[in-house]
C-alpha cells in the first residue's frame, strides 16, 4: 500500500516559517532602511528581488513536501540532491540578491565582521564547507538526522550558513571584503569540485548499507535497492555537484576573457550602480 503521505500535501511549519522569516526580513529591510543605506536610489534593483526571492523558493522547494519527507524517509540519493540545491542554487542566489548596502548593515557589528571577514577568506572556507561535507555524511550523523527533525533542520541551517561563506569569495560584492580574481575564483571552486569525490566515492564504490536509517527504509514501489540508492547519492554528489561547479568555471573563464578585451568593469562591484540607473528611468 503507498503511503499516504507521499501523496498527500504535508507542509513542514519550518520550512514555511524559514520563507515568512527570509522574504518578510528582506522586504522589510529594502522598505525601512533602504531610504538611508540607499538615498535617491532604488533599494534593489529588479534582477537583485528576482535573485533574492529565487533563493528563497530553491530553499523552500527542497526543505518542504515531497522533496523533503522522500529525503527523509525513503531515498538518501532524493537526500543528496536536496543538499545540492541548497548548497549550489539556493546560496548563490541569495548572495546574488542582497544589494551591497544591505550586506554592509548585516555586517556593520564589529565582531560580525570580524568573524565573517576570517570565515570568507578562501582556504578556511574551503576547509570549512569541506568538513562539514564529510561529517554530515557519518553514519552516526546520518542516522540522528533521520530520527529528530530538528537536527536535520539544524544541520540544514548550518549548511546554508556554510554554503554563504563557501560562495562569498566568488561573488561578494564588497570591496571591503573582495572577492578573488578570476583566476583565483576558477581555482578555488575548482577545489571545492575536487574534495567532495572523497565522501562520494564511499558511497558510489560501497557494496554494503553505510546508513541503518535507509537500509531499513521502505522502498519505493520497488524502486532502487539500498545500495543502488547509494551509488546514485554519491554520483549526484560527485557528478552533478561537480559539472555544476565546471559550468560556472566555465562561466567565468568566458566573462573573464570578455572583459579583458573590452575592458570592461567588475560586474560584481559594478552592479549596485544599477539602482542608479533604474532610477534615472523611473524619473523619466
């Protein structure tokens, strides 16, 4: 028999609380402290509210029904994917999306910017998104997440978090706290494509169950046996993780090569000139 759960609509209250919480903590900002942060100005630019908002709806998609309770209950490889989406899509997007006076005011308390400063500086934030990587995928870890929502919440919490740092020095838009050049940047997410194919090889090349709590999950309809649900995770983790990374290395490489031979400016540092000339248009 299918479980009804599958079929039917189950809203997680966290994950609808942490989309009241992020959109209504962003319109708020842009509406009471956008006049002062940005005088004259749009507070965000339209592509800014369409990434922001964009994140949020990547974040919600993968933290509610059904992606969430199949992860959680049936298939660790519907797991995996879901970390992809808020490690690879859901964090750039809201990095994206905060205009740079925004992320200064976040910022603006000393040790804030003191910690935020050491997290993001590349080698640590490598090492950071790296070990956490591999610790969530002990099985003990595993296992607890498996049992207690809240954990898995909190683990999900601490991976967005990590997620922000991982990608700051990619597409930080403060001069302040800069981001690498482009080659810096190509080398950098070149090594984050790298270290996850460690974890993801124990799970691709496995020939018995690493985690209990999916060994003893019902199957699908049949669908993939433990193990061929833990091979898939772990080229998911290892393939799609990693063409995703080359892609916007590849990315990269092509506006790095643009702007050398028009000399073009930093469209990171440059893009919040764009409120300007919104609203230029906007007083026609």
């Amino acid at each position: 028999m299918a479980d009804p759960t599958l079929v039917t609509w189950q809203p997680h209250p966290e994950a609808w609380l942490m989309v009241v919480a992020l959109a209504g903590g962003y319109l708020y900002a842009l509406s009471a402290w956008g006049r002062r942060h940005a005088p004259g100005r749009v507070a965000a630019t339209r592509n800014q509210r369409v990434a922001f908002f964009a994140g949020v709806g990547v974040l919600w998609l993968g933290a509610d029904w059904p992606i969430h309770y199949v992860a959680e209950t049936y298939l660790y490889s519907v797991h995996m994917g879901q970390h992809l989406l808020f490690q690879l899509i859901a964090a750039p997007l809201l990095i994206l999306g905060t205009p740079a006076w925004l992320w200064r005011r976040l910022l603006r308390p000393a040790p804030v910017f003191a910690v935020w400063r050491s997290v993001t500086k590349p080698l640590i934030a490598l090492v950071l998104m790296s070990g956490f990587t591999a610790l969530i995928h002990i099985p003990a870890v595993v296992n607890a997440q498996s049992v207690s929502p809240w954990f898995h919440f909190g683990l999900h919490a601490v991976l967005m978090l990590l997620s922000l740092v991982m990608w700051w020095p990619v597409l930080s838009p403060l001069p302040e706290l800069p981001h690498l050049s482009y080659p810096g940047r190509m080398a950098y997410l070149f090594g984050h494509s790298i270290l996850p194919t460690v974890p993801a090889s124990f799970l691709t090349f496995a020939y018995s169950p690493l985690y209990e709590a999916y060994a003893s999950a019902p199957r699908l309809a049949g669908w993939l046996d433990v193990i061929q649900d833990q091979q898939i995770a772990g080229l998911v983790m290892k393939i799609g993780g990693g063409f995703f990374l080359w892609g916007v290395i590849a990315v990269l490489f092509f506006r790095w090569a643009a702007e050398e031979q028009t000399g073009g400016p930093d469209t990171l540092y440059w893009r919040d000139l764009e409120p300007d000339v919104e609203s230029a248009r906007l007083a026609e």
